[in-house]
C-alpha cells in the first residue's frame, strides 16, 4: 500500500501515535488517555490526524489498546485464546474518522482451568509484534511476560498465545506509594531506591501484608529516604510475582519499557531465569504492522 498511513497505541493514560511515510516514522505526536475524564475519543483522533493532514494524505489508521473498549473509539471485543495473528485481525473493528478508515484491533480473553477470567488489551499488540521482531518465538514453547500497571505472563506455542495470567503489581504499586501513608512525606533521608529494591527483594518470600509495613518503620526509626521507601516496595511486589509466577531456571522474554523491565531482570536473576529483552515500542509497531490491511 503506498502513501502515509497511521499506526497508534491508545492506552487509558496515554495516545501514541506514528505517521508512516515510505516505511519509515515520519513523525510521532502524544494525546490523552481514554481514561480522561471529559474527552471524546473521535475528537482527539480527528484534531491530532488533522494536524497532519496539512501535509499529506492520510491512506489509513490501525490502533490498538482501550480505543477498542467500551468508552473508547469503537467496541472491539476481545478473541479467546488460544489464539494466532490471524484469528486476532478477524476480530478488528472498523470506523472512520475525518473520512479515513480507522481499524480498531480486539484484546484476548482467556479463561485458566479453574474459571477464572482474564483479559488483556493491547499486549496482544507487542506480543505478536515481538514474533516478528524474533522469529524464534515462533517456534516451540515460551514464556513471556510484559511489565506493566497490570503485568501480564503469557504462554506461547509456535507462535500461538494459548493462555495468559494478569498480576496488577504497578496499580497496586502505584496505589501504596501515592495515596497510603507508608512511604510518608517528601523529607531527607537516606538509602537509594535501588537499595530499598534490594530490600524488598530480601522480604519477597514472606507474606506481603506483614512485610509492607518496613516500609515507613524503617523511615521513622532508621532515617531511610521516600526513594528507598518507594524502591522497597517495588522490591517486595516485584519479588513477589516473579516467585510465584516464574519457574526457577527457565528463560523468560520480556517486553515492555527497559527501565521497568530491568527491575523484572533483576528479580528474574534471583531465581535464576536467564531473561531477554524486546522494547516494547518496537514490538507494538511492529505488531501493528501486521495488521495493515484497509477497513472498508
């Protein structure tokens, strides 16, 4: 397909979009999320694709994430697994916006043995992007995982996600660090947050509700700063989901932001988990890649 087309990223905090021309990023431009209280999902769209629509014809849009769910751009449902790359792109939405052709690509759903429900959105994205970006995940059994507000580890078969398991860490980190009193006010101390995640990490096998607590004692009584509070913490529910989720001594291939996927690394390196790393901007590019086919 020739001329400039648009792939996009649209998470609840944060629109990311790219503006392909002749296969290369031409320009890259930032929105709000489509958890932001008062915005309309199809006005931000059309205000920011207007901008460069000044300079070139915009041939067609790919999105994924929340600009499929329920308050977003369009309703695109989510395909159970186990699920391939194909069955993923029969389950696009189409639209369009400003007169151009939106696609809108589906989450996954996944039920484990027991029943218990699950759902991603978006990490299906970076997840078939990061096979093409690796062809060697295509082929046998892997493990994945993707650091994040609600941190997904996923199981893969010849390139087919076959289940996947969701543990919440960075909203429940977020949630202990700006709006509990354990980490307390912004006053000098000392301890780094890298030493308060080696802290942390020393504490991950006991049950997280008794070990919390370190983390504003230890301010109170030893003069340990909000940072190494902070890295405490990270440390612990870090620690913790890796040891319950992550087998000792089996790779693991991670996908996501570098700096949060080095602090999985680490907790994988405890365990001994030989990890690798995908960036996630460059597996969620190219997974939407895969998807360029025009809606109607």
């Amino acid at each position: 397909m020739s001329g400039a087309f648009v792939l996009g990223d649209w998470g609840t905090s944060h629109l990311r979009l790219y503006l392909f021309e002749k296969g290369e990023i031409r320009a890259r431009l930032h929105g709000p999320g489509t958890g932001t209280p008062g915005n309309d999902a199809g006005s931000i769209l059309a205000e920011r694709l207007a901008l460069w629509q000044n300079d070139c014809t915009i041939a067609d849009v790919t999105l994924c994430g929340m600009a499929g769910a329920p308050g977003g751009l369009v309703q695109a449902g989510y395909v159970p697994c186990p699920a391939d790359p194909v069955g993923w792109l029969a389950g696009r939405a189409c639209t369009r916006i400003g007169g151009v052709p939106v696609a809108v690509m589906p989450g996954l759903s996944h039920r484990t043995p027991a029943g218990v429900p699950e759902i991603m959105r978006g990490e299906e994205t970076q997840i078939f992007g990061a096979i093409a970006l690796d062809p060697s995940l295509a082929a046998g059994t892997h493990q994945l995982v993707l650091p994040g507000t609600h941190s997904k580890w996923v199981s893969l078969s010849d390139g087919v996600i076959t289940g996947f398991h969701t543990c919440p860490t960075g909203e429940i980190f977020a949630l202990l660090t700006e709006r509990s009193t354990l980490t307390g006010p912004d006053t000098p101390g000392r301890g780094s947050f890298d030493k308060g995640f080696a802290r942390g990490m020393e504490r991950a096998n006991e049950p997280l509700t008794a070990a919390l607590f370190e983390s504003r004692a230890a301010r109170m009584l030893d003069t340990m700063s909000r940072n190494w509070s902070h890295g405490f913490i990270s440390g612990l529910l870090i620690g913790g989901e890796v040891k319950t989720q992550a087998t000792p001594g089996r790779p693991i291939t991670l996908i996501g932001d570098p700096t949060l996927s080095g602090l999985y690394e680490k907790a994988l390196d405890a365990i001994g988990c030989k990890a690798r790393r995908v960036d996630g901007d460059a597996a969620v590019i190219a997974g939407l890649g895969l998807t360029r086919e025009k809606c109607p």
